[in-house]
C-alpha cells in the first residue's frame, strides 16, 4: 500500500546537474510507484539511495577520490538497489545500474 505522503507524487523535470547514479534512482523510484509497491518503507530506502547516488556522482567528478570509498559507497548501494527491486521484472533491469557502479569503482583517478 502506498504511503500517504508519497502516494501519486511524481519528480518534476530531470533537474539539471543530476548524475547518471541519481537519474538511475530516480528511475528506479518511478518503476516501484508504476508497480504499485512504493509505500513509507521503499520511500525511506529510495532517500537513502539518493543520497548515495549524490555522493557517487560527486565522487566520480573528483580526481583525487579514493577509490576505497568509492567502493565502499557502490557496495551499499547495490544492496540498496536489491532491496528496492521491483517485483515481477521482466529481465534484469539492474545489469545498467551494476555497470554504472563498476564503471564509477574502476574509472582512471
């Protein structure tokens, strides 16, 4: 069942200076309210998730980054992407997100 006070509410317009890891979670928010399955638990997940996914796009804008934390960040994220998997998926709609997470860990500092 829907939470109350995220029930029918939609993001507005791609805001401008969003990574690729927070637009992915904003996706992923989107399929869980099109399946119906986005109640007070996947909401508190979904602000965790994003705050990551902030914190691995400013990460893969500095070159000075380390690399451990890099990891470390991609490594809870991914569980919170499982966690928040959409039920009945056709496919596997996480290989993109998991390449983007590598991607971030291994891009040349």
């Amino acid at each position: 069942m829907p939470c109350d006070s995220c029930s029918g509410q939609r993001p507005g317009p791609k805001r401008p200076g969003r990574g690729r890891n927070h637009r992915a979670v904003d996706d992923l928010a989107n399929q869980l309210r099109a399946a119906n399955v986005y109640d007070s638990h996947a909401a508190a997940v979904v602000t965790l998730a994003r705050t990551l996914a902030a914190s691995l796009d400013r990460m893969e804008r500095n070159p000075d980054r380390s690399e451990h934390t890099v990891a470390t960040v991609a490594r809870v994220q991914l569980e919170l992407y499982r966690e928040l998997r959409p039920p009945d998926t056709a496919g596997d709609p996480f290989d993109e997100l998991t390449a983007a997470l590598a991607a971030a860990i291994h891009a040349p500092t």
